[in-house]
C-alpha cells in the first residue's frame, strides 16, 4: 500500500496546513534562515527559478545560512531529488534582488523562490528527480497561492542574472 502524504510535508512545524493535498518530493528538511522578511499583505503571484551554482548542496546550505550572504530561497532542489526548506511561504526569501516583472518591482515580497541545485555551467543537466520533485512543489504553491507566473531569475533581472538558463536540459515550459 502507498501513502501519499499531503502538501503539509512542505510547511514547517507549526504552519498552518496546504489544501488540496497534493504528493510531496521524496523527502523535506527545515533549516530556517534568517534571511527573509514581512510580506506584509502582499499575496504571492509568481514562482521564481534559480540555480545555485555550487557544486554540492552542503555549500549552499552552509552559504544561505551564514549571517554574512544575506540571501535565501524558499527551498532548494537537491540533485537526489530531496529538498531544504529554508524560508516560509508567508515570508519574503531574499532571492530576487533588484528584479522587476510587468511593473511589479523588486519581487522577492511577491514570490516563492526555488532554486535548483546546479552549477550553471552549461555543462551539469537536471536530475529527472530534481525535475519531478520541482513539478510537485510548484503544484503544490499553485494550490496554496494565487500564482500568476512561473518565472525565472534572468526574466526578472535581465542583464544581470542568468539562472537557470544555462542548465542544458532545463526549459521553463516544463514548470510553467
């Protein structure tokens, strides 16, 4: 028999449960950062993609939770499919930066922010369980939120970021 447990395997404990239930990704851990703030009433309308160019998950960990980067993602998509969670969806992660999409401006208080373990390299492809377990996320945000966009963090930072475009097998239509 298999249990699919529902969408509140992606809320930290305490959070108020996701509805419809939906399958998570193989596996979930917390690591609250710091880095994140109030969205205020401002409600989430866009999901944006990143890649987080080290070559092994510790790093980024290690990296988003240090007080000195003063950066983070909503959750981060390890190569074997397993995720870290790291800001809640309630909460603003510091991902985007100077950003900007159809007048919306500096887009991290509008925003969940997935990032794809990968070195951005041209080089390093996705893992068909970083792709699955990417899908069951957004699925999952797309149930809880109003999303209007899948976007990546070239689209919102054109000239100044190019993640994840440079993933050779990653293509936006896959999660949009």
């Amino acid at each position: 028999m298999t249990v699919v447990p529902t969408a509140t395997a992606f809320a930290p404990p305490l959070a108020p449960p996701l509805t419809p239930p939906v399958a998570p990704p193989p596996g979930i851990t917390w690591r609250l950062s710091p880095h994140c703030s109030s969205r205020g009433r401002v409600p989430v309308r866009f999901i944006v993609l990143h890649a987080d160019v080290a070559p092994v998950e510790s790093a980024t960990i290690r990296w988003l939770l240090d007080p000195r980067s003063r950066v983070s993602y909503h959750a981060l998509v390890h190569r074997d499919g397993n995720v870290t969670r790291f800001v809640r969806d309630a909460q603003a992660a510091w991902a985007c930066g100077e950003s900007s999409w159809q007048g919306v401006h500096y887009l991290n208080r509008h925003s969940l922010s997935l990032a794809f373990a990968n070195r951005h390299d041209f080089k390093e492809r996705l893992s068909e369980a970083q792709r699955t377990t990417a899908r069951c996320l957004i699925d999952a945000w797309r149930a809880a939120h109003p999303i209007e966009a899948v976007l990546t963090h070239a689209m919102i930072s054109p000239g100044r970021k190019a993640d994840p475009a440079q993933i050779p097998n990653f293509l936006l239509q896959d999660y949009a």
